[in-house]
C-alpha cells in the first residue's frame, strides 16, 4: 500500500494535511465536514481521470483560516478546570506564584 500524499500550501490543505495541522484524525475532519461544520472543496477532476476514481479519494482543499475557526467554534476553551483547579482566584493565585 502506497503512502498517501498531503498536500499543503500556505492558505490550503487536503484532508490528511487538514488533521495533521489539527492535530486529530482524518475522519473527525471528515465528519465536521459531512456535519457541515467545516467548509472543505471539491477540487474539479483532471484531465486522463475518471470520475469513478476520483470517488474514492475526492480530492478536497481545506483553508487552514477555516480550520481554525471550526476550532475555535466547536472545541471547548481550556480554562481552570482543564488543568482540575477551581477558578477560585486563590487557587489560581498559588499556581501563578510558583511559577
């Protein structure tokens, strides 16, 4: 089985380079995309391919801007309590004053 090329660009990415910048799978980028969270685009198919090839890896490009706002959009702010403080000020106080 051959690797699966990625495709990047400073303002575009497939699908594989869409979950590597993210840091997550290809198929949570590809479920906010049928989910309709994350806008991705149907690059037309070349010249000498067939369609019916083309369905099975679609060749989709990505914006990294998009990806970020679905992220900021869909993922849970981390606060206090990602790291299990309460965000009682003395608390966060303490923790500041070890640093």
């Amino acid at each position: 089985m051959g690797a699966v090329s990625t495709y990047v660009d400073a303002e575009w990415m497939d699908l594989t380079a869409a979950a590597k910048y993210a840091h997550i799978s290809r198929e949570v980028i590809k479920g906010a995309i049928i989910a309709g969270q994350l806008d991705a685009y149907e690059k037309p198919v070349s010249r000498g391919r067939s369609a019916c090839a083309e369905r099975k890896n679609v060749l989709l490009r990505i914006s990294k801007a998009d990806v970020d706002r679905w992220i900021r959009r869909s993922w849970r702010k981390a606060d206090a309590t990602t790291f299990g403080l309460s965000a009682a000020a003395g608390e966060i106080a303490a923790l500041s004053a070890t640093a």
